[in-house]
C-alpha cells in the first residue's frame, strides 16, 4: 500500500495543495489505492526524514528541504518498503515504471515526454498573477500550526513585494484587479496552447483521448483555486467561463479523479 503524504487544511475533506494533487490525480488516473497521512507544514522535513525520503534539494543555508507530495510505498505481504520519494514528477515516472498495468501518466516517446516536462517545469512562472492571490488566499484555509511556517516561506517567493510574511502583500482592490487582468492573459496563453494541441490530437485531454501527466498539473492548479477562491466567488466565475468554457470542462472531466483516500 502506499502511504502519500500530503499538507493538511481547516476545510472540508483537507485537499486544497495544487503540488499535492498532481500526485493524487496521479494515482487515482492509474486506480492504485492509497492512504494519505495529512501532514501540517512544520511536520513535512521531520516525518520525511524519518521515513529517510531524500530531500527535494538543499537550501541556500545548507539544510534539506523537504517537500510534498511524498510517498513511501511498502509491500503488505512482506512490509519491505519498495520505495519512498518525493516531487511529483519523480512520483509520477516511479508509478508508471512500478505499476506497468495501470494507464501510463507519462508518454514513452522522448520529445513528448520532454513536451510535458518542459511545460511542467515553467507553466507557473505564467501563472504568476494567480499565485499571488492564490498564495495569499491560502493562509486562511490552513491550521493554526501551518499558517506562520507557510506565510514566510511563500512571502520569500514573492520577492518582488520584499515581505516577509504574505499577511503583508499590499493587495489593495486595484492591486487585486490588475492581477485579474493579468490573470485572464495567463489563462489564454494556456488556451492557445491547449487549442494547438487539440487540434493535432483531437483532444479532450492534454495528449488526447487519456488523462496524463499535465493534466494531473491543470487539474491540481483547479483544485487549489476553487477551494482558495470559492465556489461561488466572482474569480471562479470568471474563470469557469474563461476562454468558451475550457476550463470548466476540464473541472468536469477530472471530477471521477477527485476522491481523495
Ligand atoms: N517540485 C516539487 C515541488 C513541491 C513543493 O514545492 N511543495 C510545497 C507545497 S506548498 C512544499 O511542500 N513546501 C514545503 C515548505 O514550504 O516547507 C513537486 O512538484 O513535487
């Protein structure tokens, strides 16, 4: 069984991490059963380094730094642990290697599988008016024990603010609207795309009639967003009518995948 460490929330059902969920979606695509230990941010380099999960890289003062998602996965009938890793990418490669008979997350040809990488690599970078209200928006949805540890470390991605916790990002109502703005041309340069590839494979998913590894990348960003913004807010609104409905039907194709175990 594999034990899939994700970072706990105060809202229902707990799930709310965009990195988290590429690696849920990952599993659940595949059918292979799991159970999550919620892990609250404080906990997240203590218990992985119990489980000796290497580290994701080392920080800039030296020490590991410890990400989820993670999984450590451990045979029942003989308890040997098989493996234990984190990024979501790495979890997704172990996956389709591990568990042949599962639909694969990742392409077997070399420049499809570069296509995914390469997008997987920078897609946030054109995504960044979205995380900052996301980022900021996250606080609340988290725990008392989470929300100081999260608020620094994402204050120090959004450098160009120069805060030190995301409390203080200056988000004033037209700060907001021009990261709306902003936000509206992130997700066409994404339809653009989406529409290029669709029209080469007939679509619906990222490689066309099966869900793969980007589409666990959308889907974990949508997951993140509706819980940040609300269901009934005006952003999600927007958003599910952005760009003829893309996204919205997205959202619907991947709702079989959302169990969350
Ligand atoms: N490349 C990694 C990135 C994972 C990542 O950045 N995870 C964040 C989720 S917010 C994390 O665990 N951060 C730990 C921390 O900030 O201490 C992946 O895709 O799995």
């Amino acid at each position: 069984m594999i034990t899939f460490f994700d970072v706990t929330s105060s809202i229902p059902g707990k799930a709310w991490n965009a990195t988290a969920w590429k690696t849920r979606f990952s599993l659940n695509f595949k059918g292979i059963p799991c159970k999550t230990q919620w892990l609250e941010y404080p906990e997240i380099a203590p218990v992985l380094e119990s489980h000796g999960i290497p580290p994701y890289k080392t920080k800039e003062d030296g020490t590991p730094y410890y990400t989820v998602p993670a999984i450590l996965d451990v045979d029942d009938e003989t308890g040997a642990v098989k493996a234990k890793l984190l990024d979501s990418l790495a979890i997704a490669k172990y996956l389709d290697d591990a568990y042949p008979d599962t639909p694969r997350l990742l392409p077997a040809d070399k420049a499809a599988l570069e296509e995914q990488e390469q997008l997987h690599a920078t897609w946030l970078y054109g995504m960044l008016p979205t995380l900052i209200l996301l980022g900021c928006g996250s606080v609340g949805l988290l725990n008392k024990e989470s929300q100081e540890h999260f608020s620094r470390a994402r204050a120090k991605d959004m450098y160009m603010y120069n805060v030190e916790r995301l409390e203080d990002v200056p988000l004033t109502p037209e700060h907001r609207q021009e990261l709306w703005t902003q936000a509206k041309a992130s997700f066409d340069n994404f339809d653009a795309l989406l529409k290029e590839k669709e029209a080469k494979n007939g679509g619906p998913w990222f490689t066309g009639n099966k869900p793969s590894f980007v589409d666990c990348m959308f889907g974990g960003y949508f997951m993140w967003a509706i819980k940040v913004f609300g269901e009934e807010s005006k952003e999600w609104a927007d958003i599910m009518e952005w760009n003829d409905g893309r996204w919205a039907r997205l959202v619907e194709r991947l709702k079989p995948y959302a169990s969350v175990s």
